[in-house]
C-alpha cells in the first residue's frame, strides 16, 4: 500500500468526481468541478463570475439536533442547532441551494448575531471574523429534482450536489449541503 504524498491530496476530490460522470454518464464543465469539489468559500467562486451575488434565507430556526442533525454536526442529541435553508442568487437568477445545521454552542456570539440577522453568506460571515477553517467534502453526487427545487428554479433536471463541513479548532463548526442543476454553470 502507498502512502499518500502532498502532491496526491486531491485524489481523491479528482477520483469523487470522475465517478460521478461515470455513473451519470455526462462529462461536467470545469466551472461544476471547481464548485463541487473546492475547499474554499462557494461564495467567493460566485463573487468572481458573476460580481457580488446576494443571499436569500428561505428558513432559520432553531432546533433541537435530531439524530440525524447531531450526527452529521458530531455533537449530541438535543443540543441546539440552526437548521438554515438558502438560495445564493444574482439579480433574482438563483444559483446555488443550501441547506446547513450550525451547532450553536461553536460560533462566537458576533457570528451567531450575523447569522441570524441578515442574510449574509457563511463564506462572508467566516471572512469577516478572520475565522481560521478548512472544509472537508463528503459526498459528491447527482440526485433528482426534489418539489422544492423544481419550484425554485424553474426546472425538471437532476442536481449536482455535495455536502460538506467547516471545521474550526479541530471541531465541526456547519454541515452544508450545495445544489444547483446539472444544466447550470457551463459555459463559464
């Protein structure tokens, strides 16, 4: 068995992502790659094609994790978690979907204030308070148009999606999950 080098580090992403046009049978554009496979802010990629772009909160609340919420967040049933959906857009064209559980016991309260009074990006909101974190992606896929997406974009395609966490001082800080349809971001 080898061992992994620095130079091999994104094989892996590389490997995720050839799999996924394999079984779709569909080569994506670089622009799809780049988005489903960065380590960096979505909200920057979006920023550099489009010029700022803008954020909607389509829901926020607070919850209590479920199993399923505590488990992606590594945290323990019933702590208190926002449970976040939005819609990254440009000039009302929407671009990328996200839904995110953010385990509130990890923000800073000027995070947690952002958070929940405006709609500003998490990538923004991680820049503002020159919070050190790196993201690890987990599942990279394609998956078919739930009512609520086909309602918000207007479509019947399959989504590209990922779902990923943020990670500060070695904990999870959010589990987000990314869509957009397989028909967008290709010819840029």
């Amino acid at each position: 068995m080898s061992e992994t080098t620095d130079n091999d580090v994104n094989v892996r992403l590389i490997e995720k992502i050839n799999q996924v046009e394999e079984n779709y049978g569909k080569k994506f554009s670089n622009t799809q790659k780049i988005l489903m496979t960065t380590d960096g802010s979505i909200t920057a990629i979006l920023d550099v094609l489009y010029g700022k772009i803008d954020l909607k909160t389509l829901d926020q609340h607070f919850e209590k994790a479920t199993e399923e919420s505590a488990g992606l967040c590594n945290i323990n049933v019933g702590d208190e978690v926002n449970s976040r959906e939005i819609i990254m857009h440009k000039d009302d064209y929407p671009l990328i979907y996200a839904v995110s559980y953010i385990p509130l016991k990890r923000l800073t309260k000027e995070m947690r204030d952002d958070l929940i009074r405006a709609d500003i990006p998490i990538g923004r909101i991680l820049k503002k308070y020159n919070a050190e974190t790196r993201r690890e992606i987990h599942n990279i896929q394609v998956e078919k148009a739930s009512d609520k997406l086909k309602e918000l974009y207007n479509t019947e395609e399959d989504f590209l999606t990922r779902d990923y966490t943020i990670i500060m001082n070695g904990e999870i800080l959010m589990w987000i999950k990314e869509f957009f349809p397989v028909d967008y971001f290709t010819e840029i």
